[in-house]
C-alpha cells in the first residue's frame, strides 16, 4: 500500500511540474501620426487586447484621407513572432501576429505595436 501511495504521489508530481503554456500576452496598438489613421485590434475599435499562447491577434490599419500606411514598428522586434494573415482591401491593412515567441529568452509579454502612416505625395 505505501508503495502504491509513493508511486500516486510521484506520478502526480511529475504531472504537475509539466509547464503549460498558459502565458497571457497583453497587446497595445496605435497610430502615428495620430490624424494620419486608425490602428485597431480585431473587428472593434479596442487599442489594447490580451492573447494567450499561440493565439492570433489580428491588428487592423487604415489610413485618413490623404495618408498611407508605411510599416509597423514596436517595442519587441516583430521578426521574432510570426506575422501570419496579410490583407489589403477598402483601404485597409490587415495583419495576423501569432502570439508566440520564436526565442523565449528575449521573449516580452507587454507588446506595443505602431502603424506609421505617411502622407500621401
């Protein structure tokens, strides 16, 4: 019985210390120059979404009149997640950023992104 009981008690330890991946990435979105368009996350008008481990957040950019969308910059470089989803259609820009990070070491869980926007010649 006691040895049943260790055993129980091992395989229950073990199968705990299995880390999952329940991290939560908290995303914050903007526009710059402010007038020069809106950057949203999803199908709202929300600047700022949580997503957990290996979720897709889809970020949406649009240009004012007599703007263009130029590229996205943050405080993480974009290279290390993968950017999935890319679409361009109404004047909109829409881009999938898997939440995962491809080096762990660096990895950063409070991402901001800017979509910069330039005018128009």
């Amino acid at each position: 019985m006691k040895k049943l009981l260790y055993i129980l008690t091992l395989f229950l330890l073990l199968g705990c210390s299995k880390e999952e991946e329940t991290r939560i990435f908290t995303l914050t979105v903007n526009a710059m120059p402010p007038e020069a368009g809106t950057v949203t996350l999803e199908m709202t008008q929300e600047t700022t979404g949580e997503y957990k481990w290996g979720s897709t957040a889809i970020i949406n950019a649009k240009p004012s009149e007599g703007y263009e969308f130029l590229n996205w910059t943050g405080n993480v470089y974009l290279a290390d997640f993968m950017m999935t989803t890319h679409s361009q259609e109404n004047n909109k820009l829409t881009q999938g950023i898997e939440m995962r990070c491809l080096d762990i070491t660096f990895c950063t869980y409070d991402i901001k992104v800017t979509g910069n926007f330039v005018k128009k010649n």
